[in-house]
C-alpha cells in the first residue's frame, strides 16, 4: 500500500472517530433535553451549557477531520471562501 493511501485511510478513519464523537456529544445534550423538567435550575442550565460546548466542540473537530480527509463541502463549511 502506497503512503497515500495510508494517509487517506488514517484521514478517513481519523474523520469516523470525530463524527461518532459528535454524535455521541449531541445526544447527550438530548438525553438531557428529555429528562430536564420545564424551567431548569442553575445546574441544569450549567450542564446544558458544557454539554453544548462539547456538542460545538466535536462538531469542529469532525469538520477539521473530514477537510483533512478530502471530504469538506464548501457549501457548509463557514471556513472555506
């Protein structure tokens, strides 16, 4: 196997790690959506606010990975011009 396409399978699989990241980051902000109560309290509010961060977090990183995998669309992707 030629070092490209090394590269492009470690890309790849690099790019499936932080996609599942990210899914895994965005359900658990809705396993919390459907246990909080209707009016949250300040803990609540506190971990919806890091899971929210975690959710943006990982959804950069899966972005990062799939342009570095040669799969951004630059139509959705807010860093391409």
């Amino acid at each position: 196997m030629a070092d490209d396409d090394r590269a492009g399978d470690a890309a790849l699989a690099q790019a499936l790690r932080a996609a599942r990241a990210h899914a895994d980051a965005a359900s658990q902000v809705a396993r919390f959506l459907n246990r909080m109560g209707a009016v949250p309290d300040a803990a609540g509010i506190t971990e919806l606010a890091s899971l929210l961060a975690r959710e943006e977090l990982t959804r950069d990183d899966r972005a990062s990975a799939l342009r570095a995998a040669g799969l951004g669309v630059p139509s959705l992707d807010p860093e391409a011009a």
